[in-house]
C-alpha cells in the first residue's frame, strides 16, 4: 500500500499548507491527493520493488536506534548481589 500511504500523506501536508495560507490550490492539492489516495486503495496499485528496499532500510535504521537499553550483563548472566559497603567510621 505504498501509493495509498504517499497520497495519504501528501493530501496532508497540502491540507496543512492550504490551512496556514487560505491559497484555493492547495486546497485543490489536498483534495487530488485524496482521491488519487482512495484509488490506490480501491484499485490495489502494486507496490513497487524499490519501496520494499526503501522500507526494509528505514526499518533497519529505527530498529537500531531502538533496540532498547544498552546493558553491562549479557541475557544469561545472573546478577549477584553487590558486596557490602565498608564502614570506616572510626
């Protein structure tokens, strides 16, 4: 659903503009990109090869950047408890 996502898209960002700049053709913008939006969706346009591509690298990219918190411990590892403290209070 590639093309229902782009034209999704655009129509959203010509609406937001049409909306700070009262300007008739965005508007005319926003409402192109949602037709041509439906109709990938209703026609089922096919995904183009280089999107999938696209996608996989930008996933790859976020799933790097969140692959959660960095740890000193690996998964097997059991954490002992620490020692105890020194009291030199003399």
């Amino acid at each position: 659903m590639f093309y229902k996502d782009l034209f999704a898209t655009l129509c959203f960002i010509f609406f937001g503009i049409a909306l700070a700049t009262h300007h008739p053709y965005f508007y005319f913008g926003a409402m192109l990109c949602g037709c041509l939006s439906m109709t990938a969706t209703r026609k089922i346009w096919a995904t183009p090869a280089w999107s999938d591509a696209f996608y996989d690298k930008i996933e790859g990219w976020i799933k790097s950047k969140t692959d959660g918190p960095k740890t000193e411990f690996s998964e097997d590892e059991e954490i002992k408890p620490l020692p105890p403290l020194d009291d030199n209070k003399k």
